[in-house]
C-alpha cells in the first residue's frame, strides 16, 4: 500500500477556474516527498483536497489504503497535515491546543498529554506551554503547527510550504527534525516553490503547474536534467 495514492484528481471552483487537471501521485511509505511548483500551480489546492478541507470535482485520494469517499476517518487518523495559515485559536495556550488536537482523534488524555508533552519538547515549545498562542514568535506558531499535526502520531505529515517566510536558522532546524521524523518511519510530503529546499530534502520530487503534473521522478534524476 501506498502512503498516499492520487488518481484522476481534478478541481474546478465554483467560478469555474480548473486549479486541478487530472492529477496522479502515488507516494510510497517512508518516502521523504516534495510537491515542487510556482505560485498558483495547484498545490494548496492538491492539499486541501487530501486533507478533505477542499472538495474535489472527481478522482480518488486513498491515505495508506483508506479512500476519503468512504472510508474518511481511517484516513484521517494516518494523516497530519500542517498548512500555511496559522488555524489554531489564538487566545488558547499552547499546551492545550495540541492536546485538544489529540482528543479529535479519540486519544486517551493520559496519552494524549504524554505526546504533546513530547512533541512540544521535540520542537523547542516545552518551556512555551503555558503561553496564548498569540504570544509566540512567527516561527514559534509554526513549530506549533508541525507538534499539533503530529499528536496523533500519523504514518503521512503533510506540510504545505513549511519553511516560507521563516528565517535560516529555524529553516535548518526544521529541515533537521523533518530528517530524523523520516528516518523514524514517518512519510513526509511537502510542498514548496524553492528548488533548494527540495533538493536538500527530498527523495522524490513531482512538479506541477497549472493543475498537472510535469514529471515525477527521483531526486536524482532530475538534478542530472538541470
Ligand atoms: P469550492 O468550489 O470548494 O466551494 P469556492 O469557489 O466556493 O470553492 O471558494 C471557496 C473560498 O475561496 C471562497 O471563500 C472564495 O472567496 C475563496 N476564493 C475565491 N477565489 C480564490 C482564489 N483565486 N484564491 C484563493 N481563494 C479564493
Ligand atoms: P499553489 O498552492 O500551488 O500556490 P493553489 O492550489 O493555491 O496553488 O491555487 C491554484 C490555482 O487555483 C490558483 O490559480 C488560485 O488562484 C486558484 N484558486 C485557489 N483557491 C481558489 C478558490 N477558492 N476559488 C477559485 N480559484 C482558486
């Protein structure tokens, strides 16, 4: 099984713009994955289908197996994703977003209070965990993001964008844990604009623009091509 399969997704808005032109991905388990494209190529909106925020117009998303049409909250439980916007409640302190997190998905309080304890320690956030998260620095909020995604410990973190606008030193950072969760065994697909950040990272690279994929191919295979 795959960590994520794509068949045929298309999207088209409600004004009629087709953000999505029949798509295809297909993500192994324990893959290290960028999604790499300009502005406006389809990638939040690829996301966002996955993460079942969005609609799709047609086509199957399946999370290790799980189809989202019929089969959604096993999908759910494999999968954290992390988008762009900060959507956690701003006047809620840190500790406690997270956990609430892990109620969502049906963890008992003892486990879920021992995996936000390990995620926020993980990211740097322990000493933060009493603080509204409105308090935070820009990348403090982000690191948040990634700990919320990963309470439930899912097999698939998705991350949208992840290390737009943050500083090197936190990008360094951030890429050095994404590492280590991937060599834990966790999947990682992220999207991103910057060839850089791809290359540095990833395993396997799909391009997409306007709505298609252009190649998806190796790491390695593509560098010789550039
Ligand atoms: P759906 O087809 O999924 O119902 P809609 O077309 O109704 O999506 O739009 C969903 C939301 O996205 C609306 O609030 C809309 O204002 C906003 N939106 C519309 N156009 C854009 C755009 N080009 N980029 C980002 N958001 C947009
Ligand atoms: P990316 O994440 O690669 O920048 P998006 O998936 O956000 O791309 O957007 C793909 C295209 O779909 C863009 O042209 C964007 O303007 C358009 N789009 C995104 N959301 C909406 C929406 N809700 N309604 C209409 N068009 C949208």
């Amino acid at each position: 099984t795959y960590a994520l399969e794509i068949e045929g997704l298309t999207k088209t808005y409600g004004d009629g713009f087709e953000a999505l032109k029949g798509i295809d991905l297909r993500v192994e388990q324990g893959d290290f994955f960028a999604l790499l494209g300009p502005n406006g190529a389809g990638k939040s909106t690829t996301l966002g289908i996955v993460s079942s925020l969005v609609n799709k117009s047609a086509g199957k998303v399946k999370v290790f197996g799980h189809d989202i049409d019929t089969d959604l909250a096993a999908a759910k439980l494999g999968l954290g994703v992390v988008p762009q916007e900060f959507n956690f409640n701003q006047f809620e302190k840190v500790f406690d977003i997270v956990t609430t997190q892990a109620g969502y998905y049906g963890l008992p309080l003892r486990r879920a209070r021992l995996s936000t304890e390990r995620y926020l320690k993980e990211l740097g956030l322990w000493d933060k965990r009493d603080t509204p998260a409105r308090m935070l620095s820009g990348g403090m909020k982000r690191r948040l993001m990634i700990a919320r995604a990963l309470v439930h410990e899912p097999g698939l973190l998705i991350l949208d964008e992840p290390t737009a606008g943050v500083d090197i030193e936190l990008r360094r950072s951030m890429w050095a844990f994404l590492e280590e969760m991937n060599r834990q065994g966790t999947t990682i697909i992220l999207t991103t604009h910057y060839l850089e950040e791809a290359e540095a990272l990833c395993r396997n690279i799909a391009i997409i623009d306007h709505g298609s994929i252009l190649q998806n191919t190796s790491k390695r295979d593509l560098l010789k091509q550039l």
